[in-house]
C-alpha cells in the first residue's frame, strides 16, 4: 500500500498515528505530495477526484480516500478494535467532531494563505473558530468520561485536532477554560505514535 502523504495535514497524521497503533506502518509506503487547493498534486487527483489527503493506494483496488475511511479500513485489516461495537456512535460521534475542529482549523490557513489579503474576511475566520471552539467546549464538557477509556479513534482524531490547533493556531490558547481537556491532552500527546507524527515546527 502507498499513503499519499503531507506532514502538515491533520487528517493525514490520524491515519499515520493509526497506523503506528495498530503496528501497520511496516505495510505502507509514505509518498509526500506537495499539494494546494488551488494546485493539487496531479497524483493525488488521481486516486481523490476531489483532490484531498490522504489517500491510500491499495494494489490492484481502488485508492480510499477521507481519513475516516482509511482509518476504518485500516482498524479492520488489523481487527484492532479502534472502533467498539459497544460504543460505536459514541467514537463516531467524536471523530466527527474532532473531523469538523480540524476542517475549520484548516479552513483558516487557507484564508489566510491563499486568498488575496484584500479578500481575507475576518468575519469568515472568526466564524470558522466558533466552530472549533464550541467542538472543544463539547468535548470538554460531554466527553471527558470517554477520552478516559480505552484507546479509540475518536481519541486518536481529537488529539490530532489538538495538535493542528496548537501547530497553527497557538496564539488562539485554546487551552484556556479547558483544563480538563488540556490535561487529557498533555499525557495523549507523549504517546509514542503521537511523537513520531509531530509535524514539523519550521
């Protein structure tokens, strides 16, 4: 298998973070794609229509794309229990949340980056934050008692959209009124596969 690859990307670190869970990375060959919405890589179009990481080259079979997908399909090929019949909608619930905290995080980075400053809206970038921030507060009222279980994916996926936040967005401290949740944060992020898929700070 080949996983197109951005070290940036938060949706690729939860499959990178999955596949170091569930001792799978020794199967897979990283490909790094420089890639932008208004450029995309002419590989990735060819395994995502819509042009987005990651995707996952299987041989002689469609490419998945959506982390969700590739990660479901990846706790399958490992049967390794990152999504438990007995508390499936709730891990669902949550990686969707942590899904959408990162969809609006990285909405951000693009109005910033790749719209003409003229054209920046600071009203379309404070909109896409109220989202992140009430999925936080979400999280950190509702779900605590579920980010103190056994591992799963909406685990995974949350930590991951904590990491974008603090790798892109620090200066917005979303730690503060959340200490439950920043404290969950402190001891998930010294996980090795958390470790090892630290994107770079430069």
């Amino acid at each position: 298998m080949q996983l197109l690859h951005s070290p940036a990307s938060p949706f690729v670190r939860k499959v990178m973070v999955t596949l170091h869970e569930t001792d799978q990375l020794k199967d897979v060959e990283i490909i790094d794609v420089a890639t932008t919405p208004l450029a995309p890589h002419s590989a990735l179009v060819a395994a995502n229509p819509v042009g987005k990481i990651p995707a996952l080259m299987r041989a002689d079979r469609p490419a998945l794309y959506d982390s969700r997908v590739i990660c479901r399909y990846l706790d399958d090929r490992a049967k390794a229990g990152l999504y438990p019949e007995g508390r499936l909608w709730d891990t669902l619930t949550l990686e969707a949340t942590a899904d959408g905290i990162m969809d609006a995080a990285v909405l951000i980075v693009y109005e910033e980056r790749f719209r003409p400053q003229e054209k920046v809206s600071m009203d379309w970038i404070e909109g896409q934050w109220s989202k992140v921030a009430r999925g936080l507060d979400a999280v950190n009222t509702r779900w605590m008692s579920h980010l103190a279980g056994p591992l799963d994916m909406g685990q995974i996926a949350l930590a991951c959209a904590l990491g974008y936040l603090d790798f892109r967005h620090d200066v917005r401290s979303w730690r503060t009124g959340r200490e439950a949740l920043a404290d969950w944060y402190a001891t998930f992020a010294d996980r090795p596969s958390m470790q090892a898929t630290a994107p770079d700070q430069a």
